[in-house]
C-alpha cells in the first residue's frame, strides 16, 4: 500500500512537471507566429451541397475564428456544389454577405459559377469570382493551412 502511494505521487508529480512544461512551450509557439503569415491564415475548401453543415461548419467556425483571432485571416474558397447552394437559398446567400463584412475572404471558382449561372449573385455578395486552380494549387505548394468540406 505504501509503495502504492509513492508510485502515483510519482507519477502525479511527473506529470505536472510535464504539463508546465508543454504549457510554456505552446506559448513559444505563440509568441513565434506573424500577423499575416500563412502559418496564421486558414483557407476553408467550400464543396459541399449540404445546408446544415455550410450553416453549422463552416459558416460558424469561420466567423468565430475571425472573432476570437484564433486565425489572423480566414479565406473560404467556395467551389462545386456550395456555389449551387449559394445561388439558390436566399439564407445561404445572407451568411455568405455577412461573413464577408465580418472581415472573412470569400474566394469562388469562376468555372462553377458559370455553369451554375451564379457569377453576378456571387459578385454582388462581394465574393472574389475567379478560376481557382492555380490559386489553389499556389496554397497548396506555399503550405498554407487548408481544410475541405
């Protein structure tokens, strides 16, 4: 039992040492990043159709992101099917308008927006209407931080 006890204080005490340990190094890691960097920036793949998760995803981590300064720049690349759901709901339309004057760039795939017929809704919204993959593929090769949804 006695040697129970000294084996969990121990190990108790290892791992506070520990967490002191990654705490102050998570804060170097901080401290080491630039205003406007890629390390600091977050490029969102828009694609998908799907309402709830644009809404409840996307829409709302990118806003909060901005909000909190979790990101010093938020770019969401609408592209395939968030460009049809764009033109076609009237909400979709307002999240995207107020995400743009909430200081998140909004990037939309020119081709997409041709055949969807949606180029002047998007350029309206105040979207960045263009062809997409060169600058998606420049993302990539620079490392910038990407997730798709």
């Amino acid at each position: 039992m006695k040697y129970t006890i000294i084996v969990l204080l121990a190990l108790f005490s290892f791992s506070q040492t520990s967490f002191a340990a990654n705490s102050s190094k998570d804060k170097n890691v901080k401290s080491e990043y630039k205003a406007d960097s890629k390390e600091d920036k977050l490029n969102i793949l828009w694609t998908t159709s799907e309402k709830e998760t644009a809404k409840n995803m996307i829409a709302m981590y990118a806003g909060a992101s901005l909000k909190n300064k979790w990101w010093s720049e938020v770019n969401i690349i609408l592209w395939g099917g968030s460009v049809k759901l764009i033109k076609e709901d009237a909400e979709m339309q307002e999240v995207v308008r107020n995400l743009i004057k909430s200081g998140v760039h909004v990037e939309a795939c020119h081709a997409c927006a041709g055949k969807y017929d949606a180029v002047d809704i998007l350029k309206s919204l105040g979207a960045d209407v263009k062809y997409m993959g060169k600058s998606l593929t420049e993302y990539i090769k620079n490392g910038e931080n990407i997730i798709t949804i």
